[in-house]
C-alpha cells in the first residue's frame, strides 16, 4: 500500500492537473504540483506512523500529476521545430537521474541504525521540486497557450527570442506563428467546448486514443514493472541473497539506463519513432524469452551459473526497453495530440499508467511468490501482442510540425471521417515517407490554413525599435505542384538573406 499510495494519488489529481494547465497556463500547474509535492516530502519524512507516511505518499502523487502533465507539454510547445524530438525524449529519459539518485543514495544509507536510513533519501526527495518552485518564473510559457488565450503579442515574442535570436519578422517566426494560429482556429472550429468526450467524437481522436491507451499499458506491462519495484525479490530468486550486493546491481543498472536512454533520444529523429518502437519490442522479447530460460534452470535444475547469466539478460532486457519506451512515451503521445485536447488525452496517459502500476503494485508479488519463473511466460506472450500491436497501429510522425502531425490522423477538413491516411497514399506501411508522400501531407495543412482568414498582427513599439508600428505580415509556403515527373513549384516566400533555407522557401528548422 506504501508504495500504491503515490499512483492512487496520481490518479485522483489527473481531472484537476488537465484542467489548470489548460485553464491557468503550463507554468502555473507546474509550480503548483511542485509546491504540493515539497509539502508531501515535509509530511513523509517526518512521518512517525504508517498512516502519515501513507498520506504523505497520497499528496506526493497528488502533485506529481500537474508536474508530469504539464511538464512535456510545455516542453514539445515550446522547442525549437528541429530539437522538438530530442527535447521530448529526453524528458522521460531523465527519469533515471532521480532513479540513480534514489538508487545510490540509499546504496550510501542502508547501513545506518537510525531512521534516517530511509529519513534521509525521503528529504532529497524535495530537491528537484524545490528547484522548479524557484526556477519556474525564469521559464517562458508555452506560445501555443498563448495565443489560445489570445495573447498572439507575447507568443510572437517567445518564438522570436528562443527561435530566431530575437528577429520578430525573421521567416521562421512568422510561419510557426501562422501555423499555430490557423491551426487552433481550426480546432476551435470543429469543437467550440472540449471534455474528456472529445477524446473519441471522431476517427481521428480514436486512433490517437487507442494507441496512447496501448502505450501506457505497454510501458509498465512489458516486464519492467518486475525490476522496477520487485528487483529484490527477483535477484533472491537467483541466489543474490546479499542486501549490498542487491544494492549495487540496482545503482548500476539505472546508470546503465540512463545512459542507453538518453542514447536513444538522439536518435528518435534518424530512425524514426515507429522503427524504434519495433526494434525494441523485439529485443525485449528476446532478451526476456532468456531471462525466462536461464532463471528456469537455476530453479529447477540447480544450474548455478544461470543465475549470473540472468542479470545479465536483465541489463539487456532494459537496454532494449530504453530504446524506445524511456524516450518516446511521452515524446509520441503529446506530439500526436492536438493543442485543445493534449492536457486531457496525457491526463487520459497517465491515468492508464496509473491504473497499470497499481496492477503491478498488487499482483506481481503475490504471483511471483507463487508461480516464482513461471509468471515470467505471461509476459513474454505479452510481449508478442505488444509488437503486434506497435506494427499496426502506430504511425510515423517523424519531420513534422505539431500541426502537421494532425494530418496524419484527422485528414483533410472536408471529409475527416471517411479520410484513412494508408488508403489515402499519405501514409505508407513503411516507417518512412518519400518525398512526394511528404508534399502531399503538407498540402492538407496548406488547405486547412487557407481556410482561415488571416488578419495581421498590429505590434507597437516592439521590442528593438523605438518609436515605429508596423504590422507583421504573415509569410506562408503556397501550396506546391511537385508531380512525380517534375519538382518545379513557385515560390513566393519573402526571403532573410542572412537565414539558410530549404528547397521549399522555408528556413530550416520550421518542418
């Protein structure tokens, strides 16, 4: 229960943490569940009863839902277009810093006689929390918020300052702010009020919802949840009876973690998230198939080398399971979502974790303890439905814009429903899109945006000029007329001599 407590409080903040972000901004529900959450530690660490440490879990995981749920939002809305990918993957990765703090910290206190063997990694618990209490002011909001609040003025400057050092009218500026505009216009046009239920009013949202849904059952379901929170009673079940040597193995495989990761992340762009996520699937059934294997002779045979052979395939298990799942969990399901509904369908993700760790929570242990290696074959045919799965459903979003990745699953806006992107030839079986797959794609968001009537933005008295008002005109990329004989299209894209651009008239960066 001491452990389930922080999921159930999770889940209880999920309605609450969704609707502050949307509702308040992505800064102001990140600050509020790092308050709530320094305020958990204070009670937990001085707890003197189960009862208070039970609640003091209660209100950790409380909090720790608006950080989690604002956090990567803030993130993938806020990122420079060609970094959006390796920011977002990273975030999750960065998991395993806590992981080896939390691992190495209690490595360094277990010895003690005192309470403050477990006083004291509960205390370094606030650190991270205390820091975004302090820092979150320094942090500019999300310009995409912003400009659904109607405040086009500050997220114009946003984009300008951390995306084109500042330049107002440089091209890049212009085309993502256009983008977002005619983007949540159209949003707003085809959902004036959003709930929960928006999350499946159309094909579109299915999809996305399916595969967020399988997402965060895979996440926890694949294995992990055996190490992650039962490490102990797996290695007693190969002969490691020593606490020491328990220890150092755990500290050392979330270094090991971290590093493969954050790894991964810087190759989400390269490869492709959907080719990762398959890769790593089949390495993990593998690598689990042995653990299985090696773990059943230790047990039944006396095999003793087998027991050191499994900590092995443990590590490799993991290498595996970080290809993909640290860095994309998160980085794919916000990315897939569209602005109006992305605080709800990641609220919708993380209840689904939730719900699959108190799962984890309750039933491993009992069933380790009573099948011991034989409860690991449920999770190796787990692990082929896992890749089924993967293969069919997920979709590649690789070199796109948030608004672009729409396309993929809600079409075009003349007929949405009836609009499959394989049937459409804009999305192939393959995890890569050909050139012209790819202008095809940005020419239904060319057709969303040219039904929006664009109004300039009036700035006075902008940052860098004294005295002078002039309007920012908007600068968009017309729509091509690339056929598979030729590739000659007409520019019209006002452009920066001191940018480098794409073949398109775009600068590089802004797909």
């Amino acid at each position: 229960m001491t452990i389930a407590a922080e999921n159930v409080g999770t889940i209880l903040a999920l309605p609450f943490a969704a609707f502050i972000s949307d509702k308040f901004g992505r800064r102001k529900a990140l600050f509020t569940g790092a308050l709530v959450m320094c305020a958990g530690v204070a009670l937990q660490t001085i707890s003197a009863t189960i009862a208070q440490f039970i609640a003091a879990r209660l209100i950790i995981g409380f909090g720790l839902c608006f950080a989690t749920n604002s956090a990567p939002l803030l993130i993938v809305e806020l990122a420079y277009p060609t970094q959006r990918a390796q920011l977002t993957a990273s975030y999750n990765s960065a998991w395993y810093v806590g992981s080896i703090v939390a691992a190495w910290v209690t490595f360094g206190t277990f010895r003690m006689n005192t309470s403050w063997s477990w006083r004291l990694p509960s205390a370094i618990q606030s650190l991270p929390s205390i820091l975004q209490v302090v820092l979150i002011w320094f942090t500019p909001e999300s310009p995409r918020w912003l400009v659904s609040k109607g405040k086009d003025k500050e997220a114009i400057e946003i984009l300008a300052k951390y995306h084109a050092n500042g330049r107002i009218l440089d091209p890049l500026v212009q085309y993502e702010y256009m983008e977002i505009r005619d983007a949540l216009a159209l949003e707003r046009e085809a959902s004036a009020q959003t709930s929960y239920m928006t999350l499946f009013s159309s094909k579109g949202m299915r999809r996305r919802m399916r595969i967020i849904i399988a997402l965060g059952f895979f996440s926890q379901w694949s294995g992990n949840g055996l190490v992650s929170y039962y490490i102990n009673l797996i290695l007693t079940g190969i002969g490691v009876n020593s606490s020491a040597l328990k220890t150092l193995i755990n500290g050392s495989l979330q270094v090991f973690n971290l590093v493969m990761a954050l790894g991964a992340a810087l190759l989400v762009e390269k490869v492709g998230r959907r080719r990762l996520f398959l890769i790593s699937n089949t390495g993990m059934f593998f690598a689990f198939a042995a653990w299985t294997i090696f773990t059943a002779l230790f047990n039944t045979m006396d095999v003793k080398w087998a027991g050191k052979v499994v900590i092995g395939t443990i590590f490799l298990f993991f290498g595996f399971y970080d290809i993909a799942y640290s860095p994309l969990l998160v980085a794919y399901c916000v990315e897939i979502l569209p602005f109006q509904v992305r605080a709800k369908g990641f609220a919708v993700m993380n209840f689904t974790i939730g719900v699959a760790l108190i799962f984890n929570q309750y039933v491993n242990p009992v069933a380790l303890d009573r099948l011991g290696w034989k409860y690991y074959l449920f999770y190796a045919g787990w692990l082929v439905l896992e890749w089924v799965v993967i293969y069919f459903w997920l979709y590649e979003t690789r070199g796109r814009t948030l608004e672009q990745t729409a396309v993929l699953f809600d079409g075009p806006m003349n007929n949405p429903e009836q609009w499959d992107p394989f049937e459409s030839g804009v999305l192939q079986e393959s995890t890569m899109l050909s050139p012209l797959e790819q202008r095809r794609v940005d020419d239904e968001l060319e057709l969303k945006r040219r039904a929006i009537q664009r109004k300039p933005v009036t700035y006075e008295d902008p940052p860098m000029v004294d005295n002078l008002s002039y309007q920012l005109q908007p600068t968009t990329r017309p729509i091509s007329t690339i056929t598979e004989e030729s590739e000659d299209f007409h520019i019209q894209t006002k452009l920066d001599p001191d940018r480098d651009y794409v073949y398109d008239g775009r600068p590089k960066g802004s797909y």
